[in-house]
C-alpha cells in the first residue's frame, strides 16, 4: 500500500461516484489512495476522474487503443507500479498480446502497425524521465500520417496530464512505485 502524508477518506465516507472511482482503482491495482486522498476535494477528483479520464482520455477525438498503449508506454518509463498495474490490463482488454507488451519493455517496436509505434515514440518524448524530450519533425511527420493537428494536440495532452498527475502521486505518496523507479522510494 502507498504511503501518504495526506488524509485518506473511508470508503464508507465516499460519495457513490468516489466509491466507483475506488472499487474500480482498487479492483485493477489494490492501491485506491488516490481516490481516498482525491475526495477530500471532489471537485478535484471529478476533474481528474470525469472531466479528465472519462471525458477526454476515454471519449476524446483519438481512439482508445492509441491512448491506452501511449499511456502504458508512460508507466513503463516513469516506473509507477500502481499505473503499470492499470496500464497492462488496459492494453490487454484491447487486443495488445502479451508478446507485443513483452517488446515494449524492450523499446521494441516492430510488431506494432506504424500509427501505434508513432504513439509510443510520442510517449517516450513526453515521459517524466525524459527532460529532453521533444516532437521532431519526423515524429511529427509520422504522426500526422496517420493523426490530425488536433489529434496530436489532444495526444499531446492527455500524455502530459498523465505526467503530471504522476509527478503529483510520487510526490504525494499516492501510488506505488517499481523498484526499478527512478523517482525514489516507499
């Protein structure tokens, strides 16, 4: 379980949204702390949850599988094990198998169609670990073969909420991390 400095809320005290948010966290990572933590302020949590997640991550301009299989490209970088833990159920639940998720632990690429390994290249210019990252113009060229401007820009997006929404669970002791993490340790 995370450790956190922050005041956890009991299940039992959370709203029927949290309490979804939380059996479903729960459910793929064992580790709901961000929910208890989160619902201190649920304006917050709906943004992160609702406003963020569901509305955008989930229901935005590009398809799940590219955002899913992006995010997943993140986890492994960044060394969250409660996201990785989400992440490969994700991916999982939309048709990567478990030897394509293999390769991405490796960086390798090569058993993904030219648009998912766009994506993961985006995901790895944009990971937490990657100070220098940024969108050549030949990633910027693959990408806008396969996405519009807006697409990248809602890609773009979604990736770096994530980060920062990581960088926030480090920080705040919200998440578990891998012990190949570079960020510390619990």
């Amino acid at each position: 379980m995370s450790e956190t400095l922050l005041t956890r809320v009991p299940r039992e005290e959370l709203s029927e949204g949290a309490r979804m948010a939380w059996d479903a966290l729960n459910e793929l990572t064992g580790t709901p702390t961000f929910v208890d933590v989160f619902a201190q302020a649920p304006e917050l949590l709906d943004f992160a949850m609702v406003q963020f997640y569901q509305n955008i991550f989930f229901d935005g301009r590009v398809g799940e599988k590219h955002k899913q299989l992006s995010r997943l490209r993140l986890s492994m970088n960044h060394g969250c094990r409660t996201c990785n833990l989400q992440n490969l159920i994700g991916v999982g639940n939309i048709g990567y198998s478990q030897e394509q998720i293999d390769a991405m632990w490796r960086q390798d690429y090569s058993s993904f169609t030219e648009d998912e390994q766009a994506v993961m290249e985006l995901a790895d210019e944009l990971a937490l670990n990657n100070p220098h990252g940024e969108l050549t113009p030949e990633l910027h060229a693959r990408l806008r073969r396969h996405f519009t401007e807006e697409e990248i820009l809602e890609l773009g997006l979604c990736l770096s909420v994530i980060v920062g929404l990581v960088k926030l669970s480090f920080a705040f002791g919200l998440v578990e991390k891998e012990d190949y993490c570079e960020f510390g340790t619990q």
